[in-house]
C-alpha cells in the first residue's frame, strides 16, 4: 500500500509539476495599439437568461472596437422569460450602433449548445467566431486583444482565460479556487504542447475550420462539450495552429453557481462528456487526478483505522498541496484574485470528497442543464 499510494502521489507530482513549468512558458500577451481590422462574429446561446442579460450587455456596449468590424448573434433557445424583450430594447434604443440580431435555435441533435452555434455560424458573416454565454461579462478591450494576437500568430483557433466574480461565501470561494486550478491546469498544458481544456465562454476559430472539420459532427449525441469536442479536433488536425490568449485583457468573467445542489449538477454535466474524450493526454490527467483524490480519501480513512501510518499520509498531503497550491498561486496571480488563497486549506480538504463524489454519481446519474434532463 505504501508502495503504490507513492507512485499515484510521485504520477501526481510530476503531472502538476508539468502544468506548473508550462504555466511559465506561456507568455503574457499585452495590447500594442495595433490597427483593428479582424472582422468577428460572436455567438452567445441563451435560455432563460432575463437575470444576467443586463450584464451582458453593458459589456457588449463598453466593448471599445469599432462597431462596424463585429456582429452579434444571440441564438434563443426556447426561452419563456423576458429574455428576448431585453435584448430588443438594448438592441432598439441603447446602442442601436452595435449590431445585434436574435434567431432561434434549430434543434437536430441531443445538444442544444451545439444546434445553437451551429445555427449562428450559418447566419454568420464575418471570418472569426468568438462564443461566450448569457452569463458572462466582456473585458473593455476584449475584441481589440484577439484582434492583436490574431494578426501576430498564425492562429486558426485560440483559447483565453475565464474566472469567475469575486465571491463571498465558501461555495463560490471553492468554486473560484477550482476554476483557478483548472485555468492553470489548461494554459499549462498549452505550455508543454499538450492541450485537453478550454472553455466556450471565451473561445475563437476561423469559420472554415469549423467547417472544415465539420463542426460537432461525431459527438452531438453528448449535451456539453461544444468547447473540448471541437478543441481535440483542431489539436489534431492544426496542433500548430492552436494557441492560447494569456492576457488579463482578454479575461472573461462569469457567476459561480448559487447552490451546492446547482454545482453537483453543472459538475454531473462536465463528467458526463469524459468518456467520450478522445485526447489521451486529457484521459490519463484525469485518471490520475481521481486516483490521487480518491488515495487521500482511502488512506485518511486508513490512518484514522490505524492500518496506515499517519506520517506517511502527511508526505502524501505535503506533496499534494504544495503542488497544487503552487499552481493555483501562478493562477492566481495571473488573475489578480490572490485573495482566494486564504480559503484553499479548507477547500484542500473538501475537494478529494467533492471530485470522488462526482465521479461515482456520475456513473449512475443524468443531469439537470437549463431545465432539463439529459442522459449521461
């Protein structure tokens, strides 16, 4: 036993050590006042969105690029709140410079994300398609840094950072240490040429790659996923045409879920497209993350049963937070939310039962997404 709970620690180390080294080699990138000229069109899918649209768009409007480089397409899926009646009087009498346009999603897959941005790319107009959610907001200078990058960096598809709000209660601060540590897990794995991660509340590509790769074709039986499916497409397809944005100009932020209950579910979602990876890299990061997590369950239990000895679970604990803590502080740091460090020892604690217990009931349960249910 000993033997093995230091190899899976050793795996561990040496995992996150790597994602800590390739933090690093990704460089920040920061505006140079270049001349606009991409053309974007970005896609943001909605239902039931009345709540955080305002939001949204006063982002939108404080958006600094020229209105003429950018259209917005707001796909409605069956929404039956206030939704649409928002975006019309932002659209109509606010900023009737921006143009926005609203359509309905056209449903013909099991994933509603998926129909919907499939559905925007076929009205859209211009060469670049930025996807983001009804739930975020838009930094000032967002357009113009993916603007600069594209035209220093032969990208056909770019990655770029998402957190959420500064939060206060232990929900939302465990739930911001973990998009931390998944942010660095994802823009270090950029670093070694390894990338499994993005986010589709801040991800772009060119609109002939999508069709070129045929979009979500092969995985629209699975609900989620729109952003990792199509990320492990281009990886193999253009592996030297995929970057990743690391610049706090280019941050998108969005809300943590409100409910214990809420997280499991959106959690439960997130397992639910796992099996279904076809990245090894991602398979076996995962692999060895849940194997890690669920050795400190089993030999915390064991130490407390006096079948294990409680020094050699405190190596295995050492190891553990001070690799993970240093990668969360490089996050961090990055996104200039420090402050969320006070609370990682608690949620170093929480966090092997939380992610164990995701696993296992992911094995057995369907999920919840925006009002429905969906099979796993």
């Amino acid at each position: 036993m000993i033997i093995t709970s230091f190899v899976i620690i050793l795996l561990y180390l040496f995992l996150i050590g790597s994602f800590v080294v390739g933090f690093d080699k990704i460089k920040n990138f920061s505006l140079k006042d270049i001349p606009s000229k991409t053309k974007f069109t970005i896609i943001i899918p909605f239902r039931n969105e009345a709540k955080n649209l305002p939001n949204l768009l006063k982002s939108i409007h404080d958006l600094e690029y020229p209105k003429h480089l950018y259209e917005i397409i707001l796909v409605d899926d069956v929404s039956n709140d206030d939704s649409v009646e928002i975006i019309n009087t932002f659209s109509q009498s606010e900023n009737p410079q921006v143009n926005i346009k609203i359509i309905k999603n056209q449903r013909l897959t099991n994933s509603p994300k998926k129909d919907a941005i499939t559905s925007a790319i076929k009205q859209s107009k211009y060469e670049w398609i930025l996807t983001t959610d009804a739930d975020c907001i838009l930094p000032k200078y967002w357009l113009d840094t993916f603007n600069e990058f594209i035209q220093k960096n032969n990208s056909k598809c770019i990655v770029a950072p998402v957190t959420y709000h500064s939060t206060n209660s232990f929900l939302k601060r465990f739930q911001l240490l973990d998009i931390l540590s998944l942010q660095g897990a994802t823009i270090g794995a950029f670093g070694i040429n390894k990338p499994f991660m993005c986010n589709g509340a801040n991800f772009a590509y060119k609109k002939a790659l999508f069709k070129e790769l045929n979009g979500f074709e092969g995985n629209t039986n699975i609900a989620s996923g729109d952003d990792i499916f199509f990320l492990e497409k281009v990886s193999k397809a253009y592996p030297k045409n995929l970057h990743y944005l690391k610049s706090s100009q280019a941050v998108v932020i969005t809300k943590p879920e409100q409910s214990w209950m809420e997280l499991i579910e959106q959690r439960l979602r997130w397992a639910s497209k796992a099996s279904a990876y076809n990245n090894w890299f991602g398979k076996l990061t995962g692999l060895i993350v849940l194997l890690t997590n669920a050795m400190v369950i089993v030999l915390s239990m064991f130490s407390i049963l006096g079948i294990f000895n409680f020094k050699h679970l405190a190596y295995v604990l050492v190891i553990k937070f001070s690799i993970d803590v240093l990668l969360i502080f490089k996050t961090a740091r990055f996104f200039n939310q420090s402050e969320a460090l006070l609370n990682y020892p608690i949620a170093f604690m929480v966090y092997p039962f939380f992610s164990v217990y995701i696993a296992f009931l992911s094995i057995f349960k369907n999920y919840k997404w925006k009002g429905r249910t969906f099979k796993k």
